[in-house]
C-alpha cells in the first residue's frame, strides 16, 4: 500500500474515531433495548465470578496485599475473602489482575477480545466509588463494550496472533467505560479513548501459550491505565482520532477497517456477540474439548482410556497455535492444546479440575499430552463455525473414534441459560461471599429496585457488610 492510501486509510480511521465517541457520549448510546440491558447483567454476573474465583489464588492474594500498602483513602471493594477496600485506582488494578486469572471470564466471538474483563474492574470501583446505580453500571458497560469491541474488530490481528488482547485492549475498555460512567463529552470521550489507545502496548500472546503469569497482570495494567486516561481527559490531555490508527496499524502491522467502529452503531449491540464458559481454559480449545466429552458419553469409553495410543486433534488455525507439550504454569496449561485434551480425557471434566496444578506434574496426564498430535482442520467455516475440532481416539488394537465439534457452546448460537451461568456463578462466589448469588440473581432477573439500588449499597449486600 502506497503512502497516499495509507494517509486515506488514517484519515477514514479518525474520523470513524470521532463518530464513534459522539455516538459513545451521546443520547442514542443510552437506549439500548430491555434485552441488551439484561445481556449486560449477565456479564456483569460472570465476571465479577471470574474475579471473585482468580481473587484466591495465591499470587493475586499476594499482589493485592502489596497493592493496599500504598492505596489512597478507602472508595472501592477487592472482590476476594475479606472484601479489603482501597481506593478507586488500587481497587481496579487488584481486580483486574484478578479478572482473567482462572480463564473463567466471557470473551467475545467476533474478535480475540475479553471486553467484560477489560472494563469491568475500573467501571465497578469507579461505580462504588461514585454512589451509581447498578442501571448506571450496566449502561456504562453496554457502551464500553460497543466502543471495544468494535475496535478489536476495526484493526484485527492476523494468525498467528502477535499481541495478545488483553494488553492491546484492557486500557481502552477501562477508558471507554469509565468516561461514559462519568458521562463525558464527545470531546472528553475522545481524548479518553485516544489516550487509552496510545497505552496499548505489546504483550506477546506466546506468553499466554508459554505461561509466563504477567499475561494475567496486563488486564490489571489497563484497568488503572484506563481509569487514568479518562482523568487525564478532563484536564484536556488525550490523543488524537487517529491514535488508534496509529498505534495499532503503524506500530502492532494489524488490518484496518474503519467502517466496523460505525456501522449500524445502535443497531447491533456487541454484548449480543460474547460467549460464555464452562471450561477453565482459551476458549480455542473449547470444541476439542466438546469432542472428547462426547467421546466419554459413548458406552464402554471410561474402560478404554489406558488403551489410548494417540488422540489426533484436527483443530483450526488459531487452536494450532496452542502447542506446548510440558506447561511450566496453569496458565500455560490453560493455553495447551495438548494439555486441555489430555485432561480433559482422564478426568471426564474441562473445568478448574483439569487445570489444577497438580495436573501439570501427574504422570499419566504427562504421558497422554506427549500422544496428543495436532492436524489443520481442513476447510473451516464462517462465525460461528470458524473454530472447530475433530478429535480421534486412536487405540492399541487399531480401532479409532472419532467426534467433531463445529462450534463449542456458550456462544450466541449455542448459549447457556441463565440457570447454568447462575450455577458457575455460585460456584465461583459462594465460599467466598455467601450472599452474593441471590444478590446478583435479582439484578439478572431484572428486578427494578434492585437495579436502581446504588452499586456502593450493593457491594455490601453483596460482600455480607451492609450491617457493618
């Protein structure tokens, strides 16, 4: 592409720029329809289970007891045992690192993009900090994750994916959420946005595949990133509308299509677009391991595991990248194909159980990844069939058997219901916060008062310290 194409390419980009944050400050952003509000509440309920489950594990305890040794006054809550409060930038950071630390966290299927993840730990330490309503914090939400998700799709990474999402798209979520929770201007709004772009930065996505843990820390970097941008915006500080263009294709070499930031905005609601998990692992894996579950329902599949000489996985491109044999980290073995297969062959389950720690040293799941072979899919389809499996058991005796998954569930083709989600929910938060469930049970349901109840009032119901 020559100069003047790509200075034409720059200039569509900024000018979608400075239509998608009119469109994010303005009215029109601010009447989505009843069933992308309770889309909204269901995000809102799945991620904060994902924080509330990655708030236990041993490095977020530690990280976050180091982060309130320099926490400002007291606004916003840790989402972990004991419900510490810090202020609203701490607070965003401790819960971003939390956010996608088990792989439980929803994503979205157009795009490599975790909008929910990215914004929700700055927008709810800004809501409790604030006094919002929860209608507030699912408004804001519904808007952020339009403005991210469209950018993920207008400059899209190639395959193999060089910058992993999080770090590309954490800041600008965190941006876009908290400066439509503060209802700023189309001019405030841009300056947020374009100064969170000019804060993506480079996060290798082979650090997700090789396990080195401050993958999950760049969700944490650009809630506080994020939160900063959309102050730093009211002093008159940002980027400019071709910052992202900028960054993204003039620094990350991604695609560049300006019409996905416009096209039909307030017709398409992206929250309709995410997917939901069951399995605690890259959503990349999840139709080879609806393969191998399907496997295990056949009769006679439990009695013939030991017999197992090779498992062939036909997987599409982005699912060949997952290759490591010997994860060093859960991480990296939630980011193995190998693994995720082997495990889940064993044990009968893709859950957190599979990707246990003990998992990465049991000799026997060691032994299966090794006799794990990866094979191009052959002729992948279009959304939401572009990431499917085949997976064969290969025995001994010289029999096969073989099940294919063309689209995992949890998509918008295949959702869960909301009883399902309810029951991850509970499972995440439960041991934790006791009475966080049926809380949140009455704002998914949609329930009036308790969607109009400020988030401040909720997070004490919700943590066991409203009698405090």
């Amino acid at each position: 592409m020559n100069a003047e194409c790509d200075d034409g390419m720059r200039a569509r980009a900024a000018a979608a720029m400075r239509a998608l944050a009119s469109w994010a400050a303005g009215p029109e952003a601010r009447r989505a329809p009843q069933a992308v509000q309770d889309r909204a509440a269901i995000i809102l309920m799945d991620d904060l289970g994902a924080m509330v489950a990655g708030g236990a594990e041993p490095q977020v305890v530690q990280t976050t007891a180091r982060l309130g040794r320099s926490s400002g006054p007291a606004e916003a809550t840790i989402f972990a045992r004991g419900a510490a409060r810090f202020d609203r930038a701490t607070a965003a950071t401790a819960n971003g690192m939390a956010a996608a630390w088990c792989e439980l966290d929803e994503g979205y299927r157009l795009a490599p993009c975790h909008a929910g993840a990215y914004l929700l730990p700055a927008l709810l330490a800004e809501g409790e900090a604030e006094g919002s309503s929860v209608g507030d914090i699912l408004e804001a939400l519904i808007i952020a994750y339009e403005v991210t998700t469209r950018m993920a799709r207008a400059f899209p990474f190639g395959t193999p994916i060089t910058v992993h999402p999080h770090a590309a798209f954490a800041a600008i979520g965190a941006a876009a959420a908290v400066s439509a929770l503060r209802r700023h201007g189309p001019r405030q709004m841009l300056d947020s946005l374009s100064g969170a772009a000019s804060m993506a930065f480079a996060g290798p996505f082979r650090h997700a595949v090789e396990g080195a843990l401050v993958r999950n820390a760049w969700t944490a970097a650009g809630a506080w990133a994020g939160l900063r941008a959309a102050d730093w915006a009211e002093a008159g500080i940002g980027g400019l509308a071709e910052t992202a263009h900028d960054v993204f294709v003039g620094s990350f070499r991604t695609g560049c299509d300006p019409a996905h930031l416009t096209d039909r905005l307030g017709e398409t609601w992206g929250v309709l677009d995410g997917y939901h998990k069951i399995f605690a692992c890259c959503q990349y894996t999840h139709s080879a391991l609806e393969s191998v579950l399907a496997l295990h329902r056949r009769p006679g599949a439990r009695d013939r595991l030991h017999g197992i000489e090779e498992i062939v996985v036909e997987t599409h491109p982005l699912g060949l990248a997952l290759t490591t044999v010997e994860p060093a980290t859960i991480l990296a073995a939630k980011f193995s194909m190998p693994h995720a297969v082997a495990a889940t062959t064993l044990l009968g389950t893709g859950g957190q159980d599979a990707f246990a720690s003990l998992t990465l040293a049991d000799a026997e799941i060691a032994a299966l990844r090794r006799r794990v072979r990866l094979e191009p899919y052959g002729a992948v389809g279009a959304p939401p069939n572009d990431r499917p499996a085949r997976v064969t058991w290969r025995f001994r005796d010289g029999t096969a058997w073989t099940e294919a998954c063309e689209s995992a569930r949890g998509g918008a083709d295949q959702p869960f219901d909301p009883p399902t989600l309810a029951t991850k929910f509970r499972e995440n938060t439960q041991a934790v916060f006791p009475a966080m469930p049926q809380a949140m049970a009455t704002i998914v349901a949609g329930e009036a008062a308790s969607r109009a109840r400020s988030w401040t009032d909720t997070v004490r119901i919700m943590t066991g310290k409203d009698g405090a």
